[in-house]
C-alpha cells in the first residue's frame, strides 16, 4: 500500500483499496450466501458497531501513508503494538458490552516490550 500511495497519491491508494475491497467482499458475499445474507440488517443495528469500518479505514490509511516514510517494520510494528494497547484498554474497561479482563504485570510487560520492540524498528543503520 506504501508504493501504491507514492504511486498515485496516499487517499487515492486508500479510497480504491476500500472500493475494490468492498467489491470483493460484495461477491464473497453474494457467492457464498447465494444474496445479501444479513447485509440489511446493519443498517438496523447499532450505529457504534460500524467503528469498526472507521477503524479498519484508519490501519489502511496509516499503512498507506507511513510505510513509505519509517519503513514497513516500523509500520506494523507500531500499529501491532498499537492495537493491542487497545485491545488491553477494551478487555481493562469492559468497552463495547465486553467481558472485563483485568490489566496484570504479565499483560503490561508485554505491552511495554511490544512498544520497545516497535520504537527499536524506527532505528535506521
């Protein structure tokens, strides 16, 4: 995706990845549920539900724009590290009508790593 948005512009790489996605997954869709399955049904449900798409547009985009500048590990690195600080928030707080699962040593050690392990990616020789 980094090549790609250096080619043709980062939000142009970005709006054809989500499209020919979507497309892709309209077929997916279409092919294995033989019609929409329960594609109306998201307009029903609630609208919180949809960050995920936000969410999910946000980790292209950052993909698209940055692994041209810090390097492709540095990327996934600090979005890996990224999303499961995240995620410890979310089990931490019970967010979005989750399970709490409480934040331990062992957990934040391995965030802690997870984030040095990332800024050591950074580190160009």
């Amino acid at each position: 995706m980094g090549r790609f948005g250096e080619r043709v512009g980062s939000l142009e790489a970005l709006a054809w990845a989500l499209l020919l996605s979507g497309l892709l997954a309209m077929v997916a869709l279409l092919v294995t549920r033989r019609g929409l399955g329960g594609l109306p049904d998201a307009w029903s449900s609630p609208k919180w539900l949809w960050l995920g798409a936000l969410f999910g547009t946000f980790i292209v985009f950052t993909i698209t724009y940055t692994s041209p500048r810090i390097g492709t590990t540095a990327t996934i690195a600090l979005l890996v590290a990224g999303q499961l600080a995240a995620g410890a928030v979310i089990d931490r707080f019970g967010l979005f009508g989750l399970e709490r699962i409480a934040f331990t040593w062992p957990r934040a050690i391995g965030i802690v790593l997870l984030v040095a392990g990332a800024v050591l990616t950074l580190r160009r020789s």
